[in-house]
C-alpha cells in the first residue's frame, strides 16, 4: 500500500478518489494530535486503519515528536500498541 504524504495528512487514492486517510496538526512545539482516520467500506477489515496510525505515529516520533490522539480510532491504537 502506496501513502501519499503530506505536512498534515497521508492517505491513499484509487482513480483520483480518496480511499483512507490520517489527518493531524500540531498541538503545541512538541505534540502532533491524530484527529481524524477515514477508510472507505471497500478496505474495511484489511488492516489499512492501523497501518495508517502506525506510519504516522512513526514518522511523526522520527522527527521528534510526541503524538496524542483525538480520533477514537487512532486513541484506542495508541493504548493498544504503545501503551498509552
């Protein structure tokens, strides 16, 4: 799976059409908070969900970041994966 990245997002497109996607911004100077996890009914169950928190969480933690989450999905990630 292909992720397009952005500052602020990455996400997958199938012919021109947002598929799934990770939004987040920049809480303060050392935080980035996820907000927002979108998958189409079409790769519901596959996994892409996660693989989407994970390389965020990751890359943002690469960059020196601390990464919270306000999205249900990508908290309940978060506690599940890091312990958070």
């Amino acid at each position: 799976m292909i992720f397009i990245k952005e500052e602020d997002r990455m996400f997958i497109e199938d012919h021109d059409k947002i598929v799934a996607e990770i939004k987040y911004k920049k809480k303060n100077k050392t935080t980035y908070d996820i907000y927002s996890t979108y998958v189409s009914d079409s790769l519901r169950g596959q996994g892409i969900g996660a693989m989407l928190v994970e390389t965020a969480v990751t890359e943002l933690e690469k960059k020196g970041y601390s990464v919270v989450a306000s999205c249900s999905y990508a908290k309940k990630w978060l506690e599940e994966n890091r312990g958070e």
